[in-house]
C-alpha cells in the first residue's frame, strides 16, 4: 500500500512539474496565447494540431533532428530545457487551445 501512495505522490508532483498552461507562456511570444500565429511569420500555425503531433515535434527540435522552416536551431533552445513529462504537458495544453 505504501508503494501505491509513493507512486501516486510521485506521479502528481509530477504533474505539477510539468504544468502545460505554464510551459507554454514563452511560446506564446511567438506562437500568440491560442497558438494561432505563425511563428515569426514563418512556421504553420499550430493551433488544432493534436498532441502526438506537438510532442513528437518537439522532441525532434530537441534533438536536432527536425528543423521545418528553418526553426530548428531556434526552437532546440527554447525547448532545451524541456524534459519528458514537460513536452508531454504543453503539447496537451496547445492541442486544447481553441
């Protein structure tokens, strides 16, 4: 029973770790609060995109591997300090995003 409660601890400080809504505050800048922008006039307009989509992007701009419209290099920064459980969260956050 002790290990069921340790992982549910774990699990919603997790969660809380990886809040989508905070993540993508500095994606906003560029992406606008709805994701309805295209980023500096220059990426597709992300709003509508379901989250495999969001998170398998931008685990391929963090790891280099993925550089569309010729954003990788910039967004490999923004999303380099992103793990796991964060990419996951503000992918679900944008693909919620009306």
């Amino acid at each position: 029973m002790k290990k069921i409660a340790l992982a549910l601890l774990v699990a919603s400080v997790s969660l809380m770790a990886a809040d989508g809504a905070a993540a993508y505050k500095k994606c906003a800048a560029c992406h606008g609060a709805n994701a309805e922008k295209k980023a500096l006039n220059k990426s597709a307009v992300i709003q509508g995109w379901d989250a495999a989509k969001i998170e398998k992007s931008l685990h391929g701009y963090k790891a280099g591997t993925l550089n569309t419209y010729g954003m990788g290099a910039l967004m490999k920064g923004q999303v380099a300090s992103y793990d796991d459980a964060t990419i996951a969260a503000v992918s679900a956050y944008i693909a919620g995003l009306k």
